[in-house]
C-alpha cells in the first residue's frame, strides 16, 4: 500500500522522530511505514491522518491487490 507519509512530514518540516512522538510510535516505525516495510494498524493510520488533518484516505493509497475482492 502506497502512502503520503514522507511528503507530508516532509511538508511540514517534521523528522521521523518528531512525528513519531508526536503520534507514540518510534521513529523506526515511521521510516518503516513511508519505505513501505510495515502496514500501521488501524488505530496507529487514523492517528496519523488525524494528525496531519485529513482523510486516512488521502494518506494511504492501495494497490491492486491490497484489498480484498
């Protein structure tokens, strides 16, 4: 699943490790989420979304085949 991690973070001048305290997750979690690595749990995306102000579906993308038929 594709995501707009790293431009947004990126937008708004955040490191891995802020972002990563900013939502209680480690900064090696954030790389591992923007390098595609690790699929966040649920509550972990819409932590994300929420903190960035916008739609989980504006972060995440899925590919076909990311999602059941």
């Amino acid at each position: 699943m594709k995501n707009a991690l790293r431009e947004l973070r990126a937008q708004r001048g955040l490191s891995q490790g802020a972002l990563g305290k900013a939502v209680g997750v480690s900064r090696q979690t954030i790389n591992a989420i923007e390098t595609g690595r690790y699929q966040p749990s649920l509550p972990l995306a819409f932590g994300l979304a929420r903190h960035f102000g916008i739609a989980i579906e504006e972060l995440f993308h899925p590919e076909p085949g990311d999602l059941p038929a």
